[in-house]
C-alpha cells in the first residue's frame, strides 16, 4: 500500500477513517521512541591514537523518548496513545 502525502495535520485528518490514517498513525507512536547511542566520547575521539590513549570507546545504545515527530503533527504523547489503531 502506498502512503498518501502527509505534511500536516490537516492532511492527517482528510485521512481519518481509512487504512492510511491508521497506519499513519501507527506510525507515530512507533517513532516516540529511538535507539540512540548515549555513550560520551572526548572531543578528539576517532583521530589517530597516540601513545597512553584509551582505544576503544564501546557505544551504550539506549531507548530514548523523541516526540518530535508526533509533535510535528500537533498532537501531544497523551493523544496518540489514546488512539485506537483503527482511528
């Protein structure tokens, strides 16, 4: 199935009913939470290792909240997990 073009709310709420808003909207929530990695790394990091340096730094990925995109959309966290999949 093919996603219709939704740049905004309004182009969101033309949808309301069909298969695309619930997908859309599915959508949304899954993206209110991102894999990054939250390890902190010196400002030199990844140049040439001298000699006495650390090496290795290993990533510490972690869940982290991001509602940028469904605030994009003008919905707030409480709103979207208020809707059912099938609205």
């Amino acid at each position: 199935m093919e996603f219709p073009v939704v740049n905004t709310r309004g182009d969101l709420d033309a949808l309301t009913g069909t298969q695309q808003h619930a997908d859309f909207i599915a959508n949304l929530k899954g993206s209110m939470i991102t894999l990054r990695n939250v390890a902190i790394y010196p400002d030199d990091y990844g140049r040439t290792l001298q000699a006495g340096d650390v090496g290795y730094i290993a990533p510490d990925w972690q869940d982290v909240e991001d509602l940028s995109a469904i605030e994009r959309f003008g919905f707030s966290k409480a709103e979207i997990l208020a809707l059912s999949p099938g609205e």
